[in-house]
C-alpha cells in the first residue's frame, strides 16, 4: 500500500478525517472532546467497559467543567461513538493512543506493555493508511527504538511509507484540560517529513497554541525535562522550608523575596508530590542512564521524604508516643491537587501509612472531591461541626474550602501540622493552638 499523502493532507483540512482516540482516561477524554470541538468525527476506545456505559449515558467520568454537556453534544449529533471494541478503529485515519505508562515500583522503569499490546492491535488494522500519534509519556529513543519495529514486525509494514507515526506528548493538567490542550504549545516528534507535518497539521485544526517539529527522541526527552525540572525545583523548596524552620524564617517570605530576582522562580514547598507525572517521569529521563546518584534522583528522594518529615514535626510536639497513639487525627486533604478528585500517588497515601506503623486508630480523612481513604475514616460532616473534635489537623492538600476555616472552629488545643500552608500565621498568635506550618517555626 502506498501512502497517498496529498488526500491525506486534504481530508484534515476538510474535516473528513475520522479521528480513533485509545484510551479515555484523564488525557484521552479531553483529547477526545477537543478533537470533537474541531467538527472532526471520533471514535473513543477503552477496555474499561463501566467507564464507557458512564460516557455513553452521556454522564463524564471526570469531573471537569463542561465536560458533560460537550459528551452530550457529541453523541447527539453523532459525532462521538465510544466503544470497548478497538477493531473499530479500522474506521479510523488518525489514532491518537492515550494509554498509561506506568513505573514499575520495582524497577523505577516505565511499563510499556498497555502501549504495546495497544500498538498490536493497532498493526492489524493497516490495510488502510493511517497516522497513528502517541500521547503517552515514555522513555527515550522509545519511538525510534521499540514502538516503530514493533509496528513493523507485527503488521509486516514499513514506518514512513506503509504507516506514519509521531509522537505528541500531553500538556495538561487535571481541572483545567479542556482549556490547556487548546491553548497550550504543543511539541511534535517524528523521524520522517510525512509523519510530522500531517500531525503538525493535524493540531494546527484543534489547537490555538504554538506547534514545535522535532526528532521524536528530543520530543520524548523534552516531555520528560519539563517535569523533572518542576520536581527539581520542588525538592529545592522542600530543603529550603526544612532550613527556615531550623533557621527560624518562613519560606514563603524567603521564597517570596527570592522571586523578585528577575531570573528567579522558586516553586512551592508541600508534604510531597503526587499525582502522574512528576513522580514518574524523572525515573523516565534517567532510565538505563546508570545516574542512580543523579541531581534528579536526589530530588526524587527528597521530595518523597516529606511526609515522613510531617510525621515527625507532628511527633515532635508529643511527649511521648503513648500519648500520640492516642491522638484523634485529621488529614484534610486526599486529592494530589488542588481543585480535583486525582487521588494518584497523593502524599496523603505514605502520611496514613506512616501514621499506622503507630497503631494509630484514630486517623481520618476529609476531601471534597473524593471518597478515597486509603484505609483511613473518612468524614463527610460538614467540617465546621466536627473539627473540634480532633486533637490534630495535619494539612495535605490545598483545596478553596480549608482556606475560609476559621480559628474557633478547632479544638482549643489543637496541634495543627500545616503542610499545605493552608491558613494564616497570625490567625493562631492568640490561641492555645499549636500551630505548626511548614517551613517556618
């Protein structure tokens, strides 16, 4: 089969592009319904068949602004099927592959078996000529070096002349999808002209954002750089906040000073980091490197440190451990972020467990976006009822609605451990509360 590049070029400009989206998770969805918003016809594909029933009823497994209204839309103008079968994409021109990469707990390597067997089935499916575009996030020379021979082996085709395929990592963010993958810039990687200029294209249709056209190994490394950096630099503000608490400053101010320096920006400390990305993608970028002594492992290692550092500074105030096994503790805080029901990789996760080796019994949970506990108690009281009945509040995440509690509202001798730096110093001056931020004393 011969690649006919020109009707190719024609169908995108035209709209007449069938677009295949594998995967619809916390990338995929949004992909999908941006692609959607561009007038191209979709065909969203995921195993999980509870999270496509969810779709198909037209409800949003994500909870997004938008999102359900748009998935209504869609279907009603017959736009947007979703189904479990991926032989459907044999439909499709485009398909964009949104599938997980995860670490290997073990190893600290990405499991690339979902993109693979994803990709398998994908090679029976070239009869037709197709683009196929990965978003998810992998190690380098992973396109060049594993996808593209495996596409080969399986289809018996060759990249660049039977098949295209590019690589096109996400940038968005959880809560804010839809808006960041329309107008957020964009980074092609491919190693033939056809593969990246009908995905540079492609995106020029669906997003406003600037497009950058790379080699596929310097997209990977670039998708990967960008997270590591924003680890490094929170590890670099978790040791600040631990040498302002010794030194008796507080960090934000540090930080806050800091940051006039037009050619500074010092990022947030906090309890950890959670979610996806910034926990996964600097073992990524080191991957088969031999820099277990890396800067960037280093800063892996101190940021996983931090909830092991609220435990202590909470233990800190006890005297004794008798006495803190008794405590009636409450974490406010379960999602990763701010704003989002993402529980993945949250600091809560190492607090609780850390918080058990104690026997604690008394330990609970409070999230307005989530149930998830992770063998915690969780609480769902309107928190101005209840949290005078904890003898310590540690906090995790940064949600809006901790942000209006007021001081009355805790138990007169409370021991608050505020990892998130949630409230105000100065509101607990005149209080029998303990009151403990991070990176100051």
């Amino acid at each position: 089969m011969t690649l006919d590049i020109s009707k190719f070029l024609e169908n995108i400009i035209e709209k007449k592009t069938v677009v295949g989206v594998l995967g619809l998770g916390q990338v995929g969805l949004p992909t999908a319904l941006c692609v959607l918003n561009a007038n191209y016809k979709v065909i969203g594909i995921d195993r999980d068949e509870k999270l496509i029933q969810i779709i198909a009823s037209g409800k949003s497994p994500l909870p997004e602004s938008g999102f359900e209204s748009l998935i209504n839309k869609f279907l009603s103008n017959k736009l947007l099927r979703v189904s479990t079968s991926r032989s459907l994409l044999s439909e499709a021109d485009i398909i964009i592959v949104c599938v997980p990469t995860p670490l290997d707990g073990l190893t600290f390597s990405a499991d690339l078996s979902y993109l693979k067997n994803a990709l398998t089935e994908i090679s029976d499916l070239l009869d037709k000529q197709k683009l196929i575009v990965i978003e998810s996030t992998i190690p380098p020379n992973t396109i060049k070096k594993i996808l593209i021979p495996h596409v080969e082996n399986k289809s018996g085709k060759k990249a660049g002349k039977d098949f295209l395929l590019s690589y096109c990592p996400e940038r968005i963010s959880p809560g804010n999808s839809l808006i960041e993958f329309t107008n957020n810039a964009r980074i092609v990687g491919a190693d033939d002209d056809d593969s990246l200029n009908l995905t540079n294209l492609f995106l020029k249709n669906i997003t406003k954002g600037e497009i950058s056209l790379s080699k596929s190994t310097t997209a990977e490394l670039s998708k990967l750089a960008e997270n590591s950096f924003r680890d490094l630099n929170i590890a670099f503000a978790n040791e600040l906040a631990i040498i302002c608490e010794q030194s008796g400053a507080d960090v934000l101010e540090v930080i806050r000073l800091a940051n006039t320096h037009p050619r500074v920006n010092i990022h947030f400390p906090g309890p950890g980091v959670g979610g996806p990305c910034l926990t996964k993608d600097p073992y990524l970028l080191i991957q088969g490197q031999g820099m277990d002594s890396s800067l960037i492992k280093l800063a892996r290692n101190t940021n996983d440190s931090m909830p092991d550092h609220v435990i202590k500074t909470l233990m800190g105030v006890f005297k004794s451990e008798a006495i803190f096994k008794k405590s009636k503790i409450l974490i406010l805080g379960v999602a990763y972020k701010p704003g989002v029901n993402d529980t993945r990789r949250s600091p809560t996760i190492d607090i609780i467990s850390k918080l058990k080796e104690y026997d604690l019994e008394n330990i609970f949970v409070h999230d307005p976006y989530t149930l998830e506990s992770f063998g915690a108690t969780m609480v769902s009281e309107n928190l101005n009822s209840i949290l005078n009945n904890f003898d310590c509040v540690i906090t995790v995440t940064a949600h809006s609605q901790y942000k209006d509690l007021d001081k009355s509202l805790f138990k007169d001798d409370c021991i608050i451990v505020d990892a998130a730096r949630v409230f105000e110093k100065d509101d607990f001056t005149d209080t029998n509360i303990i009151y403990l931020p991070l990176g100051s004393r």
